[in-house]
C-alpha cells in the first residue's frame, strides 16, 4: 500500500504523507535466525534497515502466494551465483506449500527439485513439512502449525513460534478463525508474548470467508485471545497486512486500534521481548 495504479482516497494520502504509510508486503524476522516468509520485498526492507540474512537458518512459509514467496531467493544460494552460503535453510511449511514450492523452482530452474538431496545440497535447504496443528523443532524454536481460512486451497498456515519463555502468534492472510483452532490454542495454552493478525480491510468492511479479516474481526480475536488468557498480561497485539480498502492513515489508524486494544504495524517495527 499504496497499490500502484489507485487514486482513491487513501492511496493518494499515502503517497502525500508517505513514512509509516507505505507498506511493502508482510515478513517477519525473528532474532537474527528465524524469517517468516521469504517473500519479494525482503532484500529492500534488509538494505534499509541495515540487517543481514546471512544468519538466517529457520524460514516458516505461511503460503506460496506470490506477495509472501519469492523463489529467486531461494535460487540464489547456489554457487552459479557466486554466492557463499554461511549455513543451511530448514524451509519449513505445508505439504502443499513445499511442493508449490518444488515446482516454481523446476519450472525456473535447471536445478532440479527441492526434494532431491543433490538440489538441497546445491542450495543448502532442507525442507520440512510441517501439518496444521503438529508442533515440531526448527533450529532454536518450537514451532506449531495452525490452518488459515485463507482460499479453497489447502495447506495456508498461520505459526506459533516458542523459543524459551517466548511465544510469537504469527497470523496474516487468514479470515475469522476456526473453532478448531480456538479449541487447539486453549488445549495448548501457550501465552503469547506478540500476537500478530491480519488486516486487510479495515473499518466498515467485513472480514470475507476464505480470505482476510477486518478491524472488527480484528477486535474480536483481540478481545479472545485476552479473555481466554492467551495473551500474557504485558502482551500485545499488532495488526499487518494492510490494504487500501477501509484503513485509514497509520496515526488516524494506531489511535482507533489503541482504543480497542492493539497496534497497528508498520515496516520497521522492531519489538524486544523482555525477560
């Protein structure tokens, strides 16, 4: 945001004001080790910010839509490019994501398939799928899968990510979640440091069934992951994946989330986790 080729209201505000307002598509980077998605603006957002990926180690891969996937990163790591790789990639995401995944990389490549050791080595990647609602170790992390109500599609996760007395929800690109969810989460009972929840259309929209939430969805999973103790007592909720349709300029926005209990993100916000 702003969409490249839209002159509406909140586009061209934007673009006036610019700063927090001009969103690139969503990552996260955890630590100096841990992406989640590796997705087309990554490389810009490091250069700015001055981070490096070099420690990376543990990629999460919440889909293969394109705005949260570029496989051309992946493809870098071989020495055709002269790049030297200071470690392996665990690449961990869906079965259906890893082998949507496995076939851009065939299609754009001549090296071969993810699946097969002599690209693994190539690459230095390991992939690992992971199922909704399985946990597993990756690198540091405990990592648990959750299904996303994101398309008829299968396969779209959301991820809690633990690393000590540590917890990060990780979840955009999902509409309204399941009970089932719901149900898994208390099971576990998890309390969350960050909670991080899609956004995508904003005041006065409803959240669409397969697709992305709204501000007033946004506030009902606010409220439930407080009420039901999800949320550690100095926990927070930050809202991502913005879109143009119903999200007002980010101050006007942060101030209507703080009266209802979260934050609005923008790109560079960094958050340190205290002890």
């Amino acid at each position: 945001m702003p969409i490249p080729f839209c002159v509406c209201q909140i586009c061209s505000e934007a673009r006036r004001v610019g700063g927090k307002n001009l969103r690139r598509r969503s990552s996260l980077m955890i630590n100096d080790d841990l992406l989640v998605d590796i997705g087309p603006d990554i490389a810009t957002a490091s250069f700015e910010r001055g981070l490096s990926f070099a420690s990376i180690g543990v990629c999460l891969q919440t889909h293969p839509h394109d705005d949260h996937l570029d496989t051309g990163f992946l493809l870098s790591r071989h020495a055709d490019y002269g790049t030297v790789v200071s470690r392996d990639l665990l690449l961990v995401g869906s079965g259906e994501t890893l082998s949507a995944i496995d076939d851009m990389v065939r299609r754009t490549s001549e090296y071969g398939s993810i699946f097969d050791p002599e690209t693994q080595s190539a690459l230095r990647l390991n992939p690992r799928t992971i199922a909704p609602f399985e946990t597993c170790t990756a690198g540091d992390y405990r990592v648990t899968g959750y299904p996303a109500n994101h398309g008829v599609d299968q396969g779209y996760l959301l991820y809690s990510i633990e690393q000590g007395p540590h917890a990060v929800f990780y979840g955009t690109d999902t509409s309204i979640l399941s009970e089932e969810a719901w149900d898994h989460l208390q099971l576990r009972r998890t309390r969350y440091d960050v909670v991080i929840l899609d956004h995508t259309y904003g005041i006065g929209f409803d959240s669409r069934p397969g697709d992305h939430l709204a501000s007033r969805d946004v506030i009902a999973h606010v409220d439930r992951f407080r009420e039901s103790g999800l949320l550690k007592e100095n926990g927070s909720v930050y809202a991502t994946h913005l879109s143009h349709e119903g999200n007002l300029e980010h101050d006007e926005l942060d101030e209507y989330a703080m009266e209802h209990g979260y934050r609005v993100a923008y790109d560079g916000l960094a958050l340190q986790l205290e002890y």
